[in-house]
C-alpha cells in the first residue's frame, strides 16, 4: 500500500487451521474485533484457504444456534472465501474499492517471508486522522438509522445486522448500541459457548450488555472525529441526525 506509511502496514495477521474449533476461533475473534486485525486468515499448508470473521461466525449462528456449533464445527466449515490480497503497489481507492466489492473490511499484505500483513478498517481510520482535509462530520452522507428495543430478539438483532449490512444497532432511544462484539463476548464468556442454553435466538437484546452512543459535533473536522474514535473500544458515534462508523470515513478517503 504505496498510500500508506509502512507501520500502518506491519501488523501480522492472525492465523489458524480449518480444523481448529469454533469456541477456540471465538475465543480469537473477541480480542481482535474493532481491532487493526479483526479477522483470522485459515491457513493449510502455508498458504490461505479462507477468512474467518463476525459476519462468519454469526452467520453460521443463525443457522446452528447450539453448543455444537462451537464444539463440534471447525473453522473450515464456518470460513468465508479469501481475495483481499493487495500488495504495496495497490492505491489506497482501490483497497477500499476492493473491501466494499467483498463486503468485508480486511485485507491482507503477503511478505516475502510467507506472511501476511493486516489492513482493517480501524487501520484507515489512522489513516483520515493524518489526512489535511476541511471536511465535517456534517458532510458524511446520511444513512438510515437501524434501531432495536430491549424486548426484541436475538433473532431479529442478527437477522437485522445481516440484511442492513452493519454490524451494530442503535437502541429505539438512541442512548446507546448493540454490537457483533458483544454479542460473541457474551456467547463466549458469560453464556459459556451456549453449553446448555437450548434457546438462543429467542434471549431478548435486553439481556446483552450495551454501549453508550457517544454524540458529536456536526462541525468535528473529519480528521479530529478519526483520532477520537481510534481512542474507542468500540468506535461508533452519532451526530444530531447521522450514525457514524469507521466505514464511512474511510468511503471519504476514496
């Protein structure tokens, strides 16, 4: 990535076997969401044979919502397929060209050693935080704003997530949000991989933790809103009227 400072391009990828558990690969997944990393490279034989991320894992979710789908199925059975290769020379459009055509916000960079470099969304956040541009948070294109209440579903809270496209939805009040990360860092450490939970579609939002919605200035220049939602576990925030993610800076970088 020419367009990058080298440092934004050295952070290692994560790697595991497609024969590795799903609780394992759960596990790995709560502490890189939101992260520079935010998916895991399936790697046989030295070489990549699929990604395995939320959208992934959620997905596989919805279809087997069982303790099973985490003890019993593997990582190459939940992967999704792998194309985000770019290398040095690639623009900085055409990355995030090439994250919007594969809906996912991770690519990777191969060294020369037989590794792989991580480039997520949170990395092009660095990136508009260095930019010179006068450009406000007012000017970040509206979206419709995907809400829930705390007696909906889990059901309908995953369902929601994959056919809006996103991965967080903002409570009925607009106080604060749900998220895939908290949603897996629940399943995983509180709910103990759903052992024993037959019924997992059906637990109300209410019952996952949440986090406040931090609220901005129209007027925060877009590389001042960069800097502080890198400060944030978990970078999200709204203006008056908008919802903004770290994709939607990084659509401006293009």
């Amino acid at each position: 990535m020419k367009d990058l400072p080298q440092s934004l391009v050295s952070t290692p990828a994560v790697a595991a076997p497609p024969t590795e558990k799903m609780w394992v690969m759960t596990s790995m997944l709560c502490s890189h969401l939101e992260s520079f990393i935010d998916n895991i490279i399936i790697i046989q034989d030295d070489k990549p044979i699929g990604i395995l991320g939320v959208k992934e894992t959620l997905l596989g979710l919805l279809k087997n919502p069982t303790f099973e789908f985490f003890n019993q199925i593997t990582a190459g059975e939940v992967m999704g397929g792998f194309s985000n290769i770019v290398t040095l020379q690639t623009t900085l459009s055409d990355l995030i060209s090439m994250m919007q055509h594969q809906r996912t916000g991770f690519a990777v960079i191969p060294h020369d050693k037989g590794w792989y470099s991580a480039i997520s969304v949170r990395t092009l956040l660095e990136v508009s935080a260095l930019s010179k541009t006068d450009m406000k948070a007012s000017e970040i294109p509206k979206k419709n704003i995907i809400t829930f209440t705390q007696e909906d579903t889990m059901d309908y809270v995953l369902t929601s997530m994959f056919h809006t496209q996103t991965r967080r939805l903002v409570l009925e009040d607009y106080s604060s949000f749900i998220s895939d990360r908290l949603i897996l860092e629940k399943i995983a450490f509180k709910l103990n991989y759903l052992d024993g939970v037959s019924n997992f579609l059906e637990i109300k939002a209410g019952t996952f933790p949440l986090k406040k919605l931090e609220k901005i200035s129209e007027d925060l220049p877009i590389p001042e809103l960069a800097k502080r939602m890198l400060g944030m576990d978990t970078p999200y925030v709204m203006t008056q009227d908008r919802i903004i993610s770290p994709w939607d800076i990084a659509l401006l970088l293009r």
